[in-house]
C-alpha cells in the first residue's frame, strides 16, 4: 500500500474507544482480523436453521430483534405492533414472515398472560426456546471472538 494512502487511513481511525493502540504498522492486522470475525460470525449463523432463517435478509432480521426485544421485555408483541414499529415494511410483509416464522416452528404464538388484552384473538408472538438458545450461543462465540481479537492487539 503506498505510504500517504497508509498515513492518511490511520489518521482517520477514530482509537478512542479501543481497549489498545493501533499503529501505522498494524492496523491493516486488526483490520484483517475484524473482517475474519464477520466472516466467522455470518457463518456461525449458518450452524442454525433458525438463525439462518432469521437473518437470511434485513426484513427477517428485523422482525427478529423486534420480537426477541418485546421477549426479553416481557412484552406483549402481535403483528399489527410489529408492523407500527417497522413502518419501512407494509403490515402484509410483516405477516408473511411471522406466519412463516410461526409454521417453522422460530416463532410461537402464546396468549396473553395479562387483563390488557381481552381479545382471544390476539396473539403474542414469542421466539421459539430453540431459537433463544441459538441466538445466545451465536452471541457468546461473537463475545468470545472479539474478546480473542482484544487480547491479539494488546499484546503488539
């Protein structure tokens, strides 16, 4: 790489959050490893069907963190709040893929266990137990292999 072109990328990475210092020298080392990580990470995916399925695109993606939150929140998540919290995608989208999620077996229906909600129809939709503990052993290999990388470029 020719030097200005070397010189001018370092002076523009933004060090301050990194638990390490990078040098002109090695950047291109942690750069090489933070692309490995995505690599490994994208398909880390792939050892799920769920995951896979998941994150197959941007609208799966979505819907996914948009019920796994609502979960994890212990909230009462259904298509139509689904849909007005994802205003880029129309409700019919949105539908498509639960119902798809739902006859796969990634995503469950669950009655409301609360008074809110009087209507029998409405269903809270949940991500399968399968799916919650694939997407927590994704997420800790992801900390474990940033965690490797951290302690690579301590060391230099």
């Amino acid at each position: 790489m020719n030097n200005s072109r070397v010189k001018n990328i370092y002076k523009n990475i933004n060090q301050k959050d990194l638990p390490f210092k990078l040098s002109e020298n090695n950047f291109h080392i942690f750069g090489n490893n933070m692309s490995n990580f995505i690599i490994n990470l994208l398909k880390q995916q792939n050892s799920s069907a769920n995951l896979k399925w998941c994150f197959s695109n941007i609208k799966k993606t979505k819907v996914f963190l948009t019920i796994f939150h609502a979960n994890e929140a212990n909230q009462i998540i259904y298509k139509e709040e689904i849909a007005k919290k994802l205003r880029e995608y129309s409700y019919k989208t949105i539908s498509k893929i639960i119902d798809d999620g739902v006859s796969l077996g990634i995503y469950i229906n669950l009655k409301p266990n609360n008074d809110i909600i009087q209507d029998g129809k409405v269903k809270s939709i949940r991500p399968s137990e399968e799916l919650l503990s694939d997407f927590y052993n994704w997420s800790i290999g992801a900390i474990n292999s940033v965690v490797s990388i951290i302690k690579k470029h301590q060391k230099h």
